[in-house]
C-alpha cells in the first residue's frame, strides 16, 4: 500500500510533527492525519474568523487545515510540555508555535493547550485553548 502524503498541509508542517511526537506510541500512524478518528469532534475554545468553534469528522478538519495552511506558513513548534492522564486515554500538551502570515509577512508566535482524548488508539476528541491576543494582533497587523 502506498504511503500517504499531506503535501497540501506542508505549512502546517511543525505543528504537525510536534502533536505526532507528543502522542507517541498511544496512537497508530506516521502523520497528524493518520492519527484522527473518522469522527473526531475537534473544539475550538476560542474566536478567530474563518474557523469553526466545533470541527466534527476527519475531513471536515482536514479542510479547515487546508485553508489554515493558505494563510500561514509554521516555521517552528516548541516549548511541549506533556501531562498523561486516565491511563494515556488523555494527554494534555501545551507548546507554542512560530510561523508568518502569508499575506502581510507578519511573524507570528502563540502559545495553545489541547486536551486530547484518545479512543481505539485514535485522537477521538481534542479542545484547543490559545492566546486570542496574539492571533488577532498578527492577522491584524500591518505588512512590515
């Protein structure tokens, strides 16, 4: 069988691979992707415009990664720190990420916590915090 490639999500690429490297041998796969439940219920606990508070289904957010990736390029996610609890059914991880806005050339660094629930060795929930602040301060910001 073929090995698949996410060519189209290559920006989102160090956020990807931290969350993989996170979750280690709790669950199956190479790629983010891979990893997420047919019916993952993705929950967002903040506003950003373009994105839903609620993603349900494994390509619905793939879709919404598709349109993430148009608009910002990742150059770097760090800072992981990782808590395991309910006998690895939930990892929580909180990690920064660095990256530009397309568009205007603005650099952009957050910092996210996700609580994730994994079931049948698949992400099967995840809800996502981050500094609103400095998401908004980035997509609005002026070209240098």
């Amino acid at each position: 069988m073929p090995k698949k490639t996410y060519a189209a999500y290559a920006h989102a690429k160090p956020y990807f691979e931290l969350v993989r490297g996170a979750l280690g041998d709790l669950v199956d796969g190479d790629h983010f992707f891979d990893v997420v439940a047919g019916d993952v219920v993705y929950q967002v606990l903040y506003d950003v415009a373009g994105w839903p508070r609620v993603i349900r289904g494994r390509a619905d957010l793939m879709a919404q990664f598709a349109g993430y990736c148009d608009h910002i390029q990742l150059q770097a996610a760090d800072h992981l720190v990782r808590h395991e609890t309910d006998d690895g059914h939930v990892v929580v991880i909180e990690y920064q990420v660095h990256g530009t806005i397309l568009a205007t050339g603005v650099k952009y660094s957050n910092r996210f916590c996700s609580i994730i629930r994994i079931e049948g060795r698949k992400i099967a929930h995840w809800r996502d915090y981050m500094d609103s602040l400095a998401a908004w301060n980035a997509l609005t910001a002026r070209a240098p």
